[in-house]
C-alpha cells in the first residue's frame, strides 16, 4: 500500500532564503512520525507546504494517492489533511464549543450534526467541561487541545501537529503524548513537529530530522537520537 503522504523534492524559497530544500518525507497509515529540528530549520513551512497553506516553489506533495501539489488548502482538508497552527488561531472570542463546530463544519452541513460531532470531539479530548467557555478564557494547555479538537473536528486520516506539546509543564505534556497516543488508536495517521526531543521520541514510530531546510537524518527514535550529525546539529541550535 502507499504511503498516506509523501512529499517528492520539496523546496520553498522565500525570496533568498531557502526554507526547505530538496525535501522527500513520507508517511505510512496509522504511524506517528516526529518532525524535529532546531528552530528555523523548516518545520513549519513544510507544514504550511502539505497542509496547502502554500505552494512549493518546486516539487510535489502527494496525499492518499493523489497529487495535491496545486489542490488549495480548503479542499485538502476535505480530503483529509487536519491541522494545527504553531501559533494557536483560535478564535478568542467565541467559546470552546462554537470553535470546534468551526472545525466539524467541514464534514456537517446540518449545525445540528456538527453540534453533536464537537460534542464527541471535546468528550473525547477532555475538555468537555469547558465547552461554554471563552477561548480566550483557557489556560494555554487547554488552548492547545482546543486546537487539536477543532482538527480532529474536520475528521482527518493526517493530523498535523505544530509544537502542540512545546512549552507545557511536564504534566500537562504527559496529557498531551496520552492524547496523541489516542489519537492514533482511532487510525488517524500523525505527524508531529516539536522542537524538543525529549518529548516526541518515546511517543513517535519514526523521527525525521530537519536542519537549515534539508533531511539531516531519518529512522527509528533510539537511533536518531544517538546521530552524531543530530548532536552536533542541536549544540549549534
Ligand atoms: P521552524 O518551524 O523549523 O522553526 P520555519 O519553517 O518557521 O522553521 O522557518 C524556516 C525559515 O524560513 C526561517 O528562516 C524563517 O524565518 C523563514 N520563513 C518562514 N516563513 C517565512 C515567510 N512567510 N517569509 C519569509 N521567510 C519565512
Ligand atoms: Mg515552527
């Protein structure tokens, strides 16, 4: 069987900068593959790539068999692409539940359907006892699972997470691997970026390491965390 993504020679020039180069990822159904790298080294840009944000400046990204270089982000999400942003765009002024029903409209046509879905969703991301609530009004680990929800919400088969467990105390980090984890026994594929590895590498099958825009390493977690050229490229971080 394919992969569920593959990005084929990816690059993305901004101007001078080359932001990703020559990139070629990809990722089986139901993995749980960490995206990692020092900050700047493109992570999130190839999110923003695969999640349709942006068009390569050269390459192709394909999605369940198909070709969705040139497909806008709207209708990737139709075909199954959730995502997350690394800086949180939940709308603060509207409550938790009124969020995630922005999420659920994409599969629910009738308010009543995507009522029930984000009713599901919060119940199953722990945050039902907040669905009332101010998005404005949570503590910033609840907006991130917010975040997730409103994703998990459109009924992806990929869910993109941006640094979704960066800079939560290790409790509420711990929360966030179990809901990833979770996540996956549902068989929505995962690919998560996160800058810090002490968190992704027990959690992800396979880590894939980022560094000024390039594939520095790929493999098992055990492995990669023991590359020298990961080390060494960390230390430079
Ligand atoms: P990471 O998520 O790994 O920290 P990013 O993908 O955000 O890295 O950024 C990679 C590089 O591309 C950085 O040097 C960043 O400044 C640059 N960059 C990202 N987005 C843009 C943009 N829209 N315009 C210009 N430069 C950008
Ligand atoms: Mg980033």
């Amino acid at each position: 069987m394919t992969a569920l993504l593959e990005t084929r020679g990816v690059w993305q020039r901004f101007g001078g900068l080359v932001a990703n180069s020559d990139v070629s990822i990809s990722v089986g159904r139901g993995e749980i593959v960490g995206l990692i790298g020092p900050n700047g080294a493109g992570k999130s840009t190839l999110f923003n790539l695969i999640a349709g944000v942006l068009p390569p400046t050269q390459g192709s990204i394909w999605f369940d068999g198909e070709d969705v270089t040139k497909m806008p982000a709207a209708e990737r999400c139709q075909r199954g692409v959730g995502r997350t942003f690394q800086v949180v765009k939940s709308f603060e002024t509207m409550s938790v539940i009124d969020n995630v029903i922005v999420g659920a409209l994409v599969r629910n046509t009738v308010m009543r359907e995507a009522r029930r879905k984000a009713h599901e969703v919060l119940e199953f991301t722990g945050l039902a006892a907040r669905a009332d609530v101010l998005a404005s009004d949570l503590v910033p680990a609840e907006k991130r699972r917010l975040e997730v929800a409103r994703a998990l919400a459109t009924e992806p088969k990929l869910l993109l997470l941006d640094e979704v467990l960066t800079g939560l105390t290790p409790t509420e980090a711990q929360t966030g691997v179990a809901l990833v984890r979770k996540v996956r026994e549902t068989g929505i594929t995962v690919l998560m970026v996160e800058h810090v590895m002490e968190i992704v590498m027990p959690l992800v099958d396979r880590a894939i390491v980022l560094d000024l825009g390039k594939v520095l390493v790929e493999g098992k977690p055990a492995d990669v965390v023991r590359d020298p050229k990961v080390i060494s490229a960390y230390l430079g971080d």
